[in-house]
C-alpha cells in the first residue's frame, strides 16, 4: 500500500501538532463523540491558552471539559456551558472568555467554514439589540439577517467508529452528532478511531466523513473517563 494513502500514525507521531495559544475544533455532545485519547494528548503535552470551539463544555471530568478543568483554554466557543460548572466558574471571574452561539447557528458556522465559505445569514438573534450591536445585519429581499461569520481552526479533533487507512470514517450511532461538520473545518484533521479496518472494506453508503479531509488516524484505546450516569 503506498503511504500516500495511509494515514494511521501514533499519538506520539502527532504530538507536535499541538501548541499554545491554537485554535481546536472538537466533536462531541457532552462528550460523546468527543476523542478520549486525544483530549488525554493535550493535557499530557501541556499547551495552554486555548481556543476550543465544539458545542458545550462538557462536565468537570468528561470531554473537552477536562482541558477547561486544567485551565488549559483561555476562550471557548459553544452553544452551552451549563453541565460544567467549572466552565461557568471561569467565565464569571473572568478568566476564560466564552462566546455563545447558538446551537444551529454554531453548526451552520462551521460547515460554512468547512465549504470555504466567509459565513451564514440568520435571524436569530436578530431581537437582541445586543446582538446587533456586535454583528453587522443587512437585508436581502426586504428581510433583515445576522451576518455569522464561518468557523475554521488550526486543528479539528473528531471521534468515529471506523476508519479504512485513507481516513474514510463511520459513526456510532448519535456519536456522529457534529463530528462531520468539524472533520471538515480543521486546517489540519486528526480522527481517533474505535477500529481501523483494511482498505476497500467500508460500503462507500456508510462512509460519511471522506478520507480527503482527514490528515492523521489514531486507534483509540477506549474511552478514559466515567460517564455522567455512571456515577448515579
């Protein structure tokens, strides 16, 4: 198989990947299908003052939220921070900036940003006198919209099912949730995978993020943190 076409490296082989002060993209919803083995990565590499970008905040010990935990991000990007405390404690004392976004609206931003398109038109939000303050609004056919801008990162970190060498993921279920959106807007893609099959072996119908977005494929070691109704 030529290397051209396979991707599977280790997590030390990426580790230089990940710096200070970079922007990540994360799948996930409350941690699920969020990459266990990669948010351990981060911490062990010890970056700092990041800027994360994925849907929530997870909790205190699952998801992206263990890296908010150890202070390591300076500025997250989501629909909700409501199930990590922590996250809440930090925006209060002013110690990590958080930009809320709409849950379809944060969605739409990324997959613009994965299309190479500049942004979204909504009006939602449009009521908030607030809002239009700080975003600019115009008008198509008589009816006003938010302008969004699109979402990129320097590094997008998604967790799928399968993988074939090329990167050609599949999902588990509701697992899937905003992963492929965030495949899809990383300067630089890294897929943890539960199983790594040969390639020519995925149906191409159940193939939803195609190899030609993802960089790097890790084989995960499974998830290392207790889910929240584990613990009831």
């Amino acid at each position: 198989m030529s290397n051209a076409y396979n991707k599977i490296c280790s997590m030390e082989d990426i580790k230089h990947v990940f710096k200070d002060g970079m922007t990540i993209l994360f799948g996930g919803f409350g941690g699920i299908g969020t990459p266990p083995g990669l948010i351990d990565l981060i911490l062990q590499c010890g970056v700092k003052n990041l800027t994360v970008i994925g849907n929530d905040a997870g909790f205190p010990d699952i998801g992206i939220g263990r890296a908010v935990t150890a202070r390591r991000v300076k500025k997250m990007i989501v629909s909700h921070i409501g199930s990590n405390p922590n996250a809440g404690g930090f925006m209060t004392s002013g110690e990590m900036e958080i930009e809320f976004s709409p849950q379809g609206t944060l969605a739409e931003r990324i997959r613009a940003g994965g299309m190479g398109l500049g942004g979204i038109l909504t009006d939602i939000g449009l009521e908030d006198d607030f809002v239009k303050r700080e975003k600019d609004v115009i008008t198509v056919d008589s009816k006003k919209f938010l302008v969004e801008p699109a979402i990129t990162a320097d590094v997008a970190i998604v967790y799928a099912e399968k993988a074939d060498p090329y990167g050609n993921l599949v999902y588990d279920k509701s697992a899937r949730n905003n992963n492929p959106l965030v495949a899809m807007a990383g300067s630089r893609t890294i897929a943890e995978v539960r199983e790594i099959v040969p390639l020519g072996s995925l149906d191409p119908e159940e193939i939803v993020s195609p190899g030609v977005f993802i960089d790097h494929i890790i084989e995960s070691k499974g998830v290392s943190w207790k889910w929240a109704w584990e613990k009831i």
